[in-house]
C-alpha cells in the first residue's frame, strides 16, 4: 500500500464520517450527484462494512443521515426508513475490492453516451489519467435479461457490476449512469468530477473529427499516481464552494 494509502487507512471512521457528509455536498455542488446518486466509505473498524446516507438528496446529507450498512448493505442497526435502492453497487465493490475504501455511483451526463455508442471511454486529458485504459461497459441485460428494472436493487446484480469493473477505477452502466472507486473520498471526489469532465472533453473533441489523440500507456501510467495525490488542492476549495453555497 502506498503512504498516502496507509495514511488514508489510519483515519478513524469519525473523520470518514465526516469527510463523507463533505464528499455528499461537493459532488451535488459539482452536478455529479443530483437529487439521485449516492457515495460512501468503507468502516475502518468493520471492513466489510461501509458508511451511506439515508435515503436522502446528496445536497442535503447531514452527519445524522450516516448510516452503517452490513457486507449485504443492509443496515447494521436495523431502522425503519428508507434507504437508496442501489446501495448493493457499494456493498459488493467492498466485498470484490480489497483496495477500495470509497465508492461513487452516479447518473452524471456526459460519461452516458459512451455506454451506448460503441465509443470507448478513454482518458484525454492528463488529470484524466487516472481512468488508464478504456473504461468498462456494464451491460445489465447480461446479468438480468431483456426484462430489467435498469436498477442494481440487490446483492447478485451488484457483484455484477464489480465483475465487469474489474480491477479498473470506474464502471459505466449502459442507459444509466457510472460507478467510480478510490482509495479515498477526497480520491473519489477527483475521480468522478475528471470522469465526468474528460467525457465532456471527449463529446467536444469529437464534433471536430475523429482519431482522437488520447493519452498513452506511458502517460496514463505516469500522470496516473500523480493526479490521484494532488487531491487536496481541488478538495479545499470543491468544500469551500460547496459549504458557501449550502450555507443557510
Ligand atoms: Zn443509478
């Protein structure tokens, strides 16, 4: 594991806790998550188990609305309230990724044409990078059938949406949306915000031509860890933003 991993990994669940009431708010700010979308973090004390909201609109999310969800991503401490109905795409991403300490799974716009139009998702730009090779596709007709809801509403379609990640950094959901994971939540941040703006930089690129110059396996691969720990610059003023506009 690398330092800044280690470190992420010393945080108590209180600061993730936190971290993640201000990673609800940020993503909302930056129109990842609207009133739908969800993002949470894995318990340091109980690995399987991971943090969440409440059913409730990311911009809004309170240090009350956390919830502690089970390796089923069912509450631990059971309540009668509802919950988000895709929240087994976060379980089972703790259970496939030992190396994942959050997740993000959003319907953000520009990243969805490229789950239907048989044009790859590749990083473009260099804070991209992050995103390596061609982001996989996950087809829920593969794993439900023709007559599906679209929706990852248990445990078995969420281990499917793990299986075509893979060991890669996101996922897109044909017709639906995207599913992004990181060491960190100030890593996820980053990484769903430059998903979501490489894709907008590809749709821009390609209304000028095709044979887009994308980066290269060596470029990825240098610029890749780089990015992923100059998080903390964008972090503070993303939360600044985010707080000032929340404020009452
Ligand atoms: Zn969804």
């Amino acid at each position: 594991m690398s330092q800044y991993g280690m470190e992420t990994f010393a945080q108590s669940d209180d600061v993730r806790k936190q971290q993640l009431v201000d990673a609800n708010r940020i993503l909302a700010h930056q129109n990842i998550l609207d009133g739908f979308g969800h993002v949470s973090v894995r318990s340091v004390q109980n690995p399987l188990h991971f943090f969440q909201a409440r059913s409730r609109a990311p911009a809004l999310v309170d240090l009350d609305d956390i919830r502690e969800f089970d390796e089923n991503s069912e509450l631990f401490e059971s309540r009668d309230e509802a919950l988000y109905g895709e929240r087994f795409i976060h379980g089972e991403m703790y259970r496939a990724r030992p190396d994942v300490q959050a997740v993000v799974h959003s319907h953000s716009f520009a990243a969805i044409p490229f789950g239907v139009a048989g044009i790859p998702l590749r990083p473009l730009c260099h804070q991209a990078a992050f995103l390596r090779g061609q982001v996989p596709v996950f087809e829920i007709r593969d794993a439900a059938g023709a007559d599906n809801s679209m929706l990852i509403t248990n445990c078995n379609l969420g281990a499917a949406v793990a299986a075509a990640m893979a060991s890669a950094p996101a996922v897109l959901m044909r017709g639906h949306g995207n599913t992004v994971v990181a060491a960190n939540l100030k890593q996820l941040v980053y990484r769903a915000i430059y998903t979501e703006i490489n894709a907008r930089l590809v749709l821009e690129s390609l209304r000028l031509g095709t044979g887009l110059n994308y980066l290269n396996e060596y470029e990825t691969a240098n610029m890749a860890d780089i990015a992923d720990r100059a998080v903390d610059r964008p972090w503070e003023i993303w939360r600044r933003a985010a707080m000032t506009s929340s404020a009452p």
